[in-house]
C-alpha cells in the first residue's frame, strides 16, 4: 500500500471526515503534499550518482564518500566498516575490516560478511559503469565457494578487461538487457584465497538509451 492509499483510508476510517468540507480541505491538502513530497523525492540523487559527481573532481573523494554511505545507509551493511580501495572502469578492490560485527564467535571472518562484501563490490562495479540515471542493476544469482577462514582485514577483487567491457556495453545498448557473470575474489593476508563468489547480474538500460533498430 503506498503512502497516498494509506491516507485516504485513514481519512475514511476517522468518521468519514473526508466528506465534511473541512475534511475535504485536509484531505486535497494532504494528497498535494504527498505530489510534492514524491516530486522531490525524484529529483534527488542516489549515493551512486553523487559518487559520479565527486569523481570529476577527486576519485578518491567518491570512493570515500562510497564506503561512508554503505557503512550508513543500508541497513545490511551498517557497522561493517567496507573501505572501497580502488574503483575505475578496469575494477574494483573493496576492504572488510576484522572488526567484530563481521566475525564468528571463533574470530573469524563471517560467511555471510564476506557474501555481503562480494555483492557490495559487485553492485558498486557495475553501478558505476551503467549510472543508475541509465539503467538498473539486479542480482540474480550467486554461487560461493569457500576455500580458507581469515582471522584479519580481506579484500574482495573484480576485474574487468576493456575489451571484455567494450562487449558488454556494446550488446546492452543493442539488446537493451543483459546478464552478465561477475567472479569476485576476496583476498587474505598474503594473497591467500579466502573465497569466490561468482555472480550474474541482470542489467536493464533505459528504452530511450537503446540504439534503434534498423529495417531492412
């Protein structure tokens, strides 16, 4: 039920004030504030087009800006303390500290943590090279495999060949969506394997981004 519904229904259910004409004022007030209110939610930037905006002027500053809204913002990360180290059209390097939140009792990193540090690196990746202002980003599956536990800071890993990449944007500007497969690799002290996550991402571009199609 959305927001606008929900009034509406309150409104009835309080003795059906909306039929008396103060209750009718209160009522087209309130669905013009919920209009505004949704108007300028649109407008507003995701935390992914703002890191787009930073990057013009610091790559650095986007990627920090990044780690601080996922250690704020989504409730499933919250706490987890991921530090983007590198992120550009070529890949991504993402950091989960060993910190309690993300541990087992025994003092190891945390399956689930490093699930989430994997979609997190995914999602950032591939969030940054389509932009959310053009296209939307789903995952639809993934694969783990778990090779050694880790008792300090990992790092998860996903790189991407420019020709590789060239294909892919290439096909979704034509087909208009996509899957495309995603192996990251989260990485221990001395390189050791910790685990991969293999993962397939579905991508939808906007129709009006979309190269024509020519008639024959």
């Amino acid at each position: 039920m959305n927001l606008e519904n929900w009034i509406n229904q309150a409104i009835v259910a309080a003795g059906e004030v909306a039929k008396s004409p103060i209750g009718a004022k209160v009522k087209d007030r309130v669905e013009k504030g919920v209009a505004a209110a949704t108007a300028a939610s649109q407008n507003i930037p995701s935390q992914e087009q703002i890191a787009l905006m930073l990057e013009g002027k610091s790559p650095q500053l986007a990627q920090a800006f990044l780690s601080y809204a996922s250690d704020v913002s989504n409730p499933h990360q919250v706490g987890m303390g991921m530090k983007i180290l590198s992120l550009s059209d070529d890949g991504i390097r993402v950091q989960l500290p060993h910190r309690w939140r993300n541990r087992t009792f025994s003092g190891a990193i945390h399956a689930g943590a490093l699930m989430t540090l994997a979609e997190f690196t995914g999602r950032s990746y591939w969030e940054r090279l389509i932009d959310q202002r053009l296209g939307e980003v789903r995952l639809r599956e993934v694969q783990a495999t778990y090779h050694n536990s880790s008792f300090r800071n990992v790092v998860a890993q996903f790189n991407l060949a420019g020709e590789e990449r060239e294909r892919v944007l290439f096909n979704l500007r034509k087909q208009g969506k996509m899957e495309v497969d995603t192996m990251v690799i989260v990485f221990g002290k001395g390189d050791q394997r910790i685990a991969d996550f293999s993962m397939v991402w579905e991508i939808d571009l906007m129709p009006t981004l979309q190269e024509p199609e020519v008639s024959n």
